[in-house]
C-alpha cells in the first residue's frame, strides 16, 4: 500500500524545499512570547514540530516543551538542534492523530500549516486530541496560511521564486468541491538536481474552524494575521487562530 504523502516529504529535502518560505523562527517565538504572556515554566506541546525550529527556542525561554512529529528525520534534527543548544525538549515521534495526554499543557502550538492534512473526521480528531490535552483555560495557537491571500486564494496559483539554491517553482491546484489545495513544490538547483515535494491540505474557513474548535471543547478568541498579534485582514499572508480550552 503507498504510504500518505504527510509520511513521506518530511525528509531531509524538506528544508532546503520549504525553508525560503520560512518565517524566523527566533522572532516568532519572541512574538509568541510577549503576545500570550504564559506562566514562568507552563508546559507547551510542538504538534508537527519539525526540525524544531520553534520549540528549541520556546525551550531556551524556560518553558517545558514536547515536541511531536510523525518523521524520524524531523525529530533527528530537531534533537541534534536541541543537543547544540543546550537546551532540553522532550521529542515524541508520533501521528498527531493519536497524541494525547489528558490536561497536560498550558498551550499547544500548530505552526506553519501543520493541521489539515487528513480526511474531515480525522483532522476533527487532531483538535479533539488537542482540546483534551490542554488544561482548562490552555491556549491552542494554529497558524495557517490566509486562505484568502496569494498563493492559497482558493484557486489554481503558479509561481516561481528565486532562492539561494536555485528557482523554486510552487504550483497550487485548488480543488473547490473538497476544499483541498493540492502544492507542488520544485526546487531546481543551480548545480542542475532537481527536487520537488506535494502537499494535499484541507483549506477550512473561519466559520468551519470555530465550529470544529467548539466540538473539540475549545473557543476561538480571535483570528490574527500573524504570531505576534498582528490584526487579521485579506491581505495576511497567515492565518493565526487563538482559541481558550472551556469545557465540554
Ligand atoms: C509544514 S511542516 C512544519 C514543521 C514545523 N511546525 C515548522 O514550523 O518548521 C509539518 C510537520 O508536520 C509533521 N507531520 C506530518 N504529518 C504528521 C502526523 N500525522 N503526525 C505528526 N506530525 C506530522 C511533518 O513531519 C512536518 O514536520
């Protein structure tokens, strides 16, 4: 049987695929920081945490961080990172459809468009996991793309760029009746090697995120255009959801 995509492109063509569309990530956290003013040492959980680029730095600040992802190369990295700077993290490698742990966290973050890769009732199960592992009053902080803006505008996009290592070609399919974007990455590299990665996410609006976030026992506090707090307008190019764990 061939494995889903989301096992497959985070390897270690990831960074070199994706990194020219990456914020920096010290900034972020710094953002993160001073925007949601967390308890002197609260737990936070990394859900999709990568190469760690976020939770090694919300580790240096004091907080006591788990980093969860799915691709052993992911967590290698991030552990190597971890071990460089000195820092401690606990890194899980799991599916994010089945971690949970009851009451555990103060916060829990999805950066970087780490949620929607499944079917409805799967990424459903993703926030329900979510809104059980945040103690009541937690914080779920999801930073997805503007799915008004740019490349996400909920139609086919083409678009090439140039990057350090060449020209990174990003083609976005947009399928209106699932709801799905389909991307495309190709990075041609000046030393003539080509590689290329596909993403295949469910694009959810403000409206379905609230309703799907109430199910899973949280409510959304407000939309962001950025980690920092920035106001959300058309013209975000992301999508960052705050929302409080009631109760059920
Ligand atoms: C777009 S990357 C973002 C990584 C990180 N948040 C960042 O900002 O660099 C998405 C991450 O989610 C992880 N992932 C994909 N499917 C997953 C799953 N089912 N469970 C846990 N992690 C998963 C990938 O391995 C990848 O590291």
């Amino acid at each position: 049987m061939t494995r889903p995509w989301f096992e497959t492109i985070f390897d270690e063509r990831y960074p070199d695929l994706f990194a020219p569309l990456e914020g920096d990530a010290e900034e972020e956290v710094e953002g993160i920081h001073g925007f949601l003013s967390l308890p002197a040492g609260a737990a936070v959980v990394d859900l999709g945490c990568g190469r760690g680029r976020h939770a090694v730095p919300m580790a240096r600040r004091g907080y006591r961080v788990t980093g969860v992802d799915i691709s052993d190369t992911m967590i290698r990295m991030a552990r190597k990172y971890a071990e460089r700077e000195g820092v401690e993290v606990e890194w899980v490698q799991e599916d994010m459809r089945t971690f949970c742990r009851r009451g555990a966290f103060d916060l829990v973050l999805s950066l970087f468009t780490s949620f929607g890769y499944f079917s409805d009732a799967e990424n459903q199960a993703v926030l329900d996991n979510i809104g059980n592992s945040l103690r009541k009053g937690g914080t779920l902080l999801l930073d997805l793309r503007n799915a008004g803006k740019g490349l996400s505008r909920l139609e086919d996009q083409d678009k090439t760029i140039g990057v350090p290592l060449g020209r990174l070609r990003m083609s976005v399919r947009f399928d209106r009746r699932t709801m799905r974007a389909k991307a495309e990455h190709t990075l041609e590299r000046a030393d003539g090697i080509r590689i290329s990665s596909a993403f295949d996410v469910r694009i959810y609006s403000m409206e379905e995120l609230m309703e799907m976030l109430g199910r899973a026992g949280m409510e959304v506090k407000d939309f962001y255009g950025s980690l920092t707090g920035d106001p959300f307008t058309d013209e975000s190019t992301r999508m960052v959801t705050l929302a409080i764990r009631t109760g059920f």
